[in-house]
C-alpha cells in the first residue's frame, strides 16, 4: 500500500514540476520524494524478481537524491523527469503483488457434517 501511494505521489508531484518551474524548496522537496518512492519501487522489484527494473528505479534514485543532487540543465531535467514518469506508470502494471494460493484445509478435506 505504502509503495503504490509513493508511487502514485511521485508520479503527481514529478508532473507539477514538468507543466511548472517552482522554487528550490519545492525541488527539495520533489527530489526526497521522488527518491523515496523510487526507493519503494526498488524494494518491490527485487521482491518480485525483477531485476531490471529494480536497477532502473536505483539510477531514478540516485538522479533525485536530496542529499548530493545532481546539477541538470532545464531541459536535461525535462528529459530525465518525463522518463521517470513514464517508469512510475509503467510500474503500477508491471510490478504487481502477486496474490498467495490458498492451500485447502488438511483436516477439513471434505466440508459437511459427517463425522469420522
């Protein structure tokens, strides 16, 4: 749950940015949480085997990393912030939990009232 808010979070905030040029405080702020939910994509993908995408959502991290960020021309940040975009929507369909099998009951074999 926590990761598909960050997911849907990041991907709102990543397109505010893209239509409209905010402060500094907002790219603090859009680059920790952009961080932290790509953080969470990374976690889900290595939890579903998905390796590839696991590595992609880390490069995403690196590249908004509130701490040490990168300095990026305007339209370098244009790019990297609509592929990231692209990534998070692609994410919701590709990386899904998968649902657990239930496994039938081993004293209840057959459900009824007959007794043994």
């Amino acid at each position: 749950m926590f990761t598909k808010f960050m997911k849907w979070l990041s991907m709102a905030m990543l397109f505010l940015a893209l239509l409209w040029r905010f402060s500094e405080g907002y790219q603090v702020v859009l680059q920790f949480v952009v961080s932290v939910g790509a953080l969470a994509v990374v976690i889900q993908a290595l939890r579903t085997r998905k390796y590839v995408w696991g590595a992609a959502f880390v490069a995403i991290t690196v590249f908004f990393n509130p701490i040490a960020p990168f300095a990026l021309s305007h339209a370098k940040f244009l790019w990297l912030g609509w592929a990231s975009l692209v990534a998070f929507m692609a994410s919701l369909a590709v990386l899904k939990r998968k649902a657990l099998i239930s496994m039938p009951s081993i004293v209840n074999l057959r459900p009824g009232n007959e007794s043994l």
